[in-house]
C-alpha cells in the first residue's frame, strides 16, 4: 500500500506502508545506529516522536522481545529506506512489520532517508506525518504544519508508570528510582550492582518517598521538553540534599533544571550509538550512546554544579557533579541498550557514593 511522509517545510514523499494501516504525527528525528533499531523502536524517550534509521537496510535479523527496553513499541511512526521481509537470525520472533502491526504503529519504507537526513542537518528536527493511501497533498501539509511543537506536548505523563513498581536483588542498598520513561536496561544494571528498586511515578510526592528512607535516589530518562516535567523538578529540589542522587538523559536535564539553570533544544538532537565525550577528570574519551533533543545550558550553571564531561561533536554538556552534595548525572545512556558500553562505570560511581554516603 502507498504511504506518504511529510515534513513542515514541505517535503512530501511517497513510499510503501508497512505495519499499522494508520497514521501518524510527531517530531521526526534520525538515529545513526547500524544495529539495535529494535532497542529504539521500544525506547519510551522517542514518545512523540517519528524516528527515521540512517542505516538503509532494517530488519535483517529480526525481533528478539528479551531486548525490549519497555513494555512495547513507543515511537509515533517509523521510516527506513528498506525492509528486510524475511530476517535472518537464530534469536528472532517475528519482523519489524510484524512488531509495529502488533503495537498499531505505522512504517514507511523506499523513503531516500540520507536525502531526508541532510535537509533535518539544515533546518532543524521538522515536525512530520505518516499517511497510508491516497491523501490530499494541501491537506497533509497543513496537518503536519498545524500540529504541535514537541515543546508543546506533556510526553511524560504517557510512559511513566502509574503507581509504584517493586524490582528485588537480594541487595543490600534501597533505591527510589523516578521513572520519566525509564529504559529497562537501566533497571539490570543497577538489579546486577545489588540494588533493590522501587519505580515511583514522575509526579509522586517527595515526601512520600522520603518516608521511605532510601538509601538513593535516581532520576530515569525521558521524552520531551523537561522544563514541562515540573513535578520532578520540585522533587529533585526536596530531595536532593538529603539523599545521594543520579540523572540519566532526561533526568540529567531536570537535575540542572532543579538547581535553578536552563536547558535548550538542540537542532537536530543526539540520537545514536556513535556519539564521542571526553571526560575531563580522566582525560579519556568515550563512544557513548545517545538519544535527546535538549541540552543543559552551561552559560546558566550555578555555583556548585560543575561540568564533567562534553560532547566532542559539538560541546554540549554531557556530564555534571556537585561539588558539596553527593549528585552525578550524564546526558548520554551509560546503560548503552543498544551501543558501546564504554560507561558502565557510571552505575558503580553511583554504587560508590551509597557506600560512603
């Protein structure tokens, strides 16, 4: 069946449908990873988003649910430039089309995504639409025009969970960890490190948590803008001097929101599995897997906060520390799920300050 993609400033391109037969809206954004599209595709922080692989050929080794990093697919829409039908691996379920048929999530492939890729380098993440079949062309384009900024969305309320969620280890440390959308592989990581979870809702009280007396706090990943995510903001303030604290992605983002500096969205985002960051009190260089569309501003920093880690690419903030208060957070995934596991030490810095603290 025809689909159509297309693009505020524009563009309108025709391709083939595959998975849902419905449509879709959202902020398109492409990913440079080779691999791990099915990480990507169930990654909460692409809620309201349409994500577009840079890599011309998805799907060839199918769909394993054990690399799930939550309970489904989450994107808005997905677009390749081709779809492996038939994959090829030992550990797959199903297919790409399969999957996104399961979840009513639309595809389009046959789309010239390094065309489509080099246009969002110049102008910016575009807000798009998917459209399956024969549609208005003016029609279309006003639809993808008059849709709302992902600034302009509450994305979180959608992927956070509800009420609070228990994960045991056997442990010996208490965890509350504030779910913004969290990836599960941030769960087994630190579930491998001996800690006991608990998954509280983004907007649960801090007192409440409080009362639990947990031995650290740990603020997830997400989608959207954060200075929308006001609940935790107010909730990283009230707890973060008394408990040892974390940030990842978007947590990191609503970490530097709580201490008073700004974020700003970034013109395309950093969504992939090559992203390289030096870290300045190593000096090393890491490969680092990312996926987010807004940055902490440096120029707003408090006194206290200091920068740890840039982005090489473009020398953005990629990692902060607290200078009286025991507080880390990274803008990239440590957790990689899919990427390189370059930073895993992060979990073990976290471990390292529940010990001492």
């Amino acid at each position: 069946m025809k689909a159509i993609l297309a693009l505020e400033d524009g563009t309108y391109l025709e391709g083939r449908a595959f998975g849902a037969e419905k449509d879709a809206e959202g902020e398109l954004v492409f990913n440079t990873s080779m691999t791990g599209y099915v990480e990507a595709l169930t990654d909460p922080s692409y809620k309201g988003q349409i994500l577009m692989m840079t890599y011309p050929l998805i799907g060839n080794y199918g769909v394993c649910k054990e690399d799930f990093e939550s309970d489904g697919v989450k994107v808005e829409g997905f677009v390749v430039r081709e779809l492996c039908k038939e994959p090829s691996n030992w550990r797959s379920e199903m297919s790409v089309d399969e999957l996104l048929k399961e979840y009513e999530v639309p595809g389009i492939e046959g789309i010239d995504t390094r065309m489509v890729t080099k246009r969002t380098r110049i102008y910016g993440a575009m807000k798009a639409c998917i459209a399956i079949g024969d549609v208005d062309r003016e029609k279309i384009l006003k639809r993808v025009v008059e849709q709302p900024s992902i600034t302009e969305i509450d994305l979180v309320d959608k992927v956070s969970v509800k009420k609070p969620k228990r994960f045991e280890s056997d442990g010996k440390y208490e965890v509350a960890l504030i779910d913004c959308g969290i990836k599960m592989s941030i769960v087994r990581q630190l579930l491998k490190r001996g800690v006991n979870l608990t998954l509280y809702p983004y907007n649960y009280p801090a007192e409440k948590i409080a009362e639990q007396e947990p031995d650290g706090i740990f603020i997830s990943n997400g989608p959207g803008d954060p200075a929308r995510v006001k609940e935790t903001i107010e909730t990283i303030r009230k707890l973060s001097k008394d408990f040892p604290m974390a940030g990842i992605c978007l947590g990191h983002q609503l970490i530097a929101l709580a201490f008073k500096a700004k974020t700003f969205k970034l013109k395309f985002g950093h969504h992939g599995s090559n992203q390289p960051v030096k870290d300045y009190e190593s000096g090393r260089v890491f490969i680092s897997s990312q996926n987010h569309g807004f940055a902490v501003d440096e120029n707003t920093l408090p006194k206290g906060l200091v920068v740890t880690q840039r982005n090489l690419n473009d020398n953005t903030v990629e990692g902060l520390k607290h200078e009286d208060i025991p507080l880390i957070s990274v803008q990239y995934h440590p957790e990689a799920g899919p990427g390189p596991h370059d930073t895993y030490f992060f979990f073990d810095e976290f471990i390292r300050m529940l010990k001492e603290y």
